[in-house]
C-alpha cells in the first residue's frame, strides 16, 4: 500500500484545524481569521490573515509556455552573490543558506541566477530579508518573474491577493493532541500541486509570524533519490506515468466548511523527469497527490508506488532541514524536491507563512541514459 496518501491535506490546505462552529454553520460568503480575532489580531502581519470567500470561482487553468530563466543564467552568480555576501551549504546535496543579499533588489540577471541557483541546491534559505514588509502586490511582481502565478484551488488568501497562497495555524496543546489522533507523525511529504498539468518550480515561501522553536520545513533531493536507485530500477521507471490528482484535497477542504476556488483536476506525469536548465533526472512522485502508476494492476501500482515514496522517505541521508527565523525566505524547485512541515509545538504561537508559486513547464522525461555510457559521455 502506498503510504501517507489519505492523511496527507494539513500541510497543503490551509482550512485551521479548529473551525469556529459559528461560522461554518452559519456558512458565510466570505470568512476572514481576522474577525475570528475579534477584528484586533495579534499577527505580525494582518494584512496577510486568511480570507476564505464562497463566492469565488475560478476557470480551468488554460496552458502556457514557460521559459525558464535559468537557463539564461551566469553560473558564476556574480549578480546575485556579491563579494560582500555570504553562501553556505546545508549538506552535500541538498540545502545552501545565504546571507548579505537582500532578494527585493535583484537585477533581471540576478533573478536568472536565483532561478539556476535554486535548480542546483534544490532550496536555499535567504535571511534578512524585507519581502513581508513589501506592499504584497510588490512580492508578487517579483515572484511573477519565475512564472505564470498558480492560484490554489483551496487556499485561503489575503483578501484581494488570490495569487498568495497561505499556512496558518495556532497550535496549542489541544489542537496538537487532535491533529495526531490518527496518526504517529506530522511528516507529510508532498511537492505542491504536482496535480495541475504544468505544477510550480522556483517557489517561494517567507515567513510572517513562526513559533520560537518547532514547525521547521524538511525537504528531500528527488534528484539524489532518483539516483541512489539501481539501473535495472532506473530504467524499468522510465517511460511509466503516474495519475496526481487534486480531488481528494478539494473534497478535504469543502469538508471542513472551506472553499473550492477551481473544479479539481487529475493529471498524469512521469515517474521520472527532468529539469530544463540542469539536465538532472528526479524522482517526481510525492505521498501528498500521486495516486497509481498508469498501466499497473492495482497490487503492482501501490507496490511500488510504496516503495518509492517509503525510499524518499526515509532518505534523511538527502534531506535539508530549514530553521524558520524573522525575515527568511526559502525558496525550492518543486520539480526537483518534495517537503513537509513538522508540526512539533504546543504553545499556541501562531505560525504564518506566505507562498508565492511560479507555474513551470509541463513535466518531460528524457531516455534512459545507461550508467556505462554515462561515464563515458
Ligand atoms: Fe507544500
């Protein structure tokens, strides 16, 4: 059986674990956190509270093309790390940490940069920045840059800004006891929206309000993952594709008295992709949206659907670990990484977090490229 499938929502939708009864009887047109406050909220940033309205709908999502700026990049970064900042890595692998540039001020060949350093780190933590504290429509300029800007299906959003896409939650020592009822661990590993048929790539996502110990981000190398695999394995992979769906995300949220801002949809991608810019081969399945492997019987399917994601799942040894602090934002290729939030404390800090999502190219594979002939290429 494919693990993680069924209880794999919380981190994706932003629906609170604790709805006011009030309000979802009551089934406004519009829910805002803010009033649920008492209309004085306690957040950093207010301005960023979630709004949920009922009334908001959005068509299917039309095809593009999306050009990478990667690959116009100068690999030397020389315009996105000057002398004066500094670069460090996380692990061999996976993760780098930068500080001394603030992201805001970055020229279009730094952008490029930015755009081919995170496609070779895989997520890179920027400190010390000042994007909270831009005007939202001014962080989504920048994030528009990497791409056409995904609306989530099921997110709540500041009010105004559909393009933002929020985490909220207070977790104090109930809520905590309730989210783990049914189940051992907060770990959910997903890539986000890989169900839409050209899911995100340089993706942001920078942090307003956070606890002071506890809710840390994972994320794990689907690239490394992909490569510790044997040839034999590698190569059967080649070639098949799996059906991600965004349904039972949707269902989630209208269970749980939220929105459904688009008509779900399912798409089918390969098991193995590759980036545009680094040529690389990743794993792309994730516990959080892939379902089956398409042309498998169903035993076969959750066979080895279960060993991949238990494989990337327990690859602690390609994995990076970011610490939330003031001001940082964390910025991932979502084609070459999937993560989780660790939902770890009890003290009811309030932990807010804003993502702005870039929609990349359709995901492609490329053949089977035997070891041998790797080596000697
Ligand atoms: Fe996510």
């Amino acid at each position: 059986m494919a693990p993680s499938i069924a209880e794999s929502f919380a981190v994706e939708v932003v629906v609170p674990a604790k709805v006011n009864p009030q309000v979802s009887v009551n089934k406004p047109k519009v829910r805002r956190i803010i009033e649920e406050e008492g209309g004085k909220s306690t957040a950093t940033y207010p301005q960023y509270l979630p709004v949920w309205d009922h009334s908001e709908k959005y068509p299917p999502l039309e095809p593009f093309t999306h050009i990478d700026h990667g690959k116009d990049a100068d690999p030397s970064f020389k315009d996105l790390l000057p002398a004066e900042s500094q670069i460090k890595k996380l692990t061999p692998t996976i993760g780098s940490e930068v500080t001394g540039v603030q992201l805001s001020k970055l020229t279009a060949a730094g952008k490029d940069q930015l755009a081919l350093l995170v496609a070779q780190r895989k997520v890179v933590a920027f400190r010390d920045q000042d994007f909270a504290d831009l005007p939202i429509q001014e962080a989504l300029d920048f994030g528009g840059y990497f791409g056409r800007h995904h609306i989530h299906p099921t997110s709540g959003a500041p009010e105004g800004y559909p393009e933002i896409h929020l985490v909220h939650r207070n977790n104090n020592a109930w809520e905590y006891d309730e989210y783990l009822a049914a189940k051992n661990s907060s770990v959910s590993w997903h890539s986000d929206v890989t169900y839409e048929q050209q899911p995100p790539g340089t993706t942001f996502l920078y942090l307003l309000d956070g606890p002071e110990v506890g809710g840390d981000t994972i994320f794990v190398n689907q690239v490394e993952a992909y490569n510790r695999l044997s040839p034999a394995i590698k190569e059967r992979l080649h070639g098949l594709k799996a059906v991600h769906s965004g349904f039972e995300q949707a269902e989630n949220s209208l269970k749980r008295g939220g929105v459904d801002r688009r008509d779900p949809v399912k798409n089918e991608h390969p098991i193995v992709r590759t980036h545009p810019v680094t040529g690389e081969k990743a794993l792309f399945v994730n516990g959080g949206f892939t379902r089956s492997i398409v042309g498998l019987k169903t035993e076969e399917s959750d066979a080895l659907l279960g060993f991949l994601l238990a494989h990337v799942g327990r690859g602690i040894d390609y994995q990076a670990r970011i610490r939330w602090a003031p001001k940082t934002v964390v910025i991932w290729d979502n084609r070459v990484t999937a993560h989780s939030a660790i939902i770890d404390w009890t003290t009811g800090e309030r932990r807010h977090l804003a993502r702005i999502t870039p929609q990349a190219e359709r995901p492609f594979e490329t053949p089977y490229v035997p070891e041998g002939d790797k080596l000697s290429a």
